[in-house]
C-alpha cells in the first residue's frame, strides 16, 4: 500500500535546528521571500547531545524547510546555518 500524503510529488524535507526562535523565524522568513521552501514550520524542541566530551541539554528550535527534490542540494548551502542538515525524501 503506498502511503498517503499531502505533499506535492518531488518536494523534499529539509531539518536543521538553531539556538533562538528569532533566528528560526528569520530563516523562515527568508526561505520563503527568496522561494527557497514551499513551506517553512519551527518550535522549540529540548536536546540531548554530545559536544566536546560532555552531554549537554539545550533547548533550541527545529526548522523543517518543504523544498524541490532538484534544488535541496544546492539551495542547501547559505541558506542553513548548519554543518549538518538532514534530508527526508
């Protein structure tokens, strides 16, 4: 059975998170006046992770950008302020 979904066909999820809710809104923003993303959502999310030796906990915003599959690489570079985004096709 092939799953359901609202989504166009070839639009693909791009996540990244950042340290406020003004850089994560920002980025939305800009994502969409520049037609980056389709779609842009945020919140705030609590995370656990290893940095430098130590686990740490922060609170930060996921950023989930709906974008063309043709352009996720390219679009990707400036436009995230990331090392590491993920990609979910």
């Amino acid at each position: 059975m092939t799953p359901k979904t609202t989504d166009p066909p070839g639009l693909v999820e791009i996540l990244t998170t950042v340290a406020s809710e003004r850089e994560a809104r920002d980025l939305a923003r800009r994502a969409i006046e520049e037609r980056v993303a389709a779609c842009v959502h945020y919140f705030p999310i609590r995370s656990v992770y290893r940095w430098r030796g130590k686990v740490e906990e922060d609170e930060e915003y996921q950023v989930t950008l709906k974008t063309p599959a043709r352009d996720a690489v390219i679009r990707c570079g400036p436009g995230i302020p990331t090392t590491s985004p993920r990609f979910f096709g």
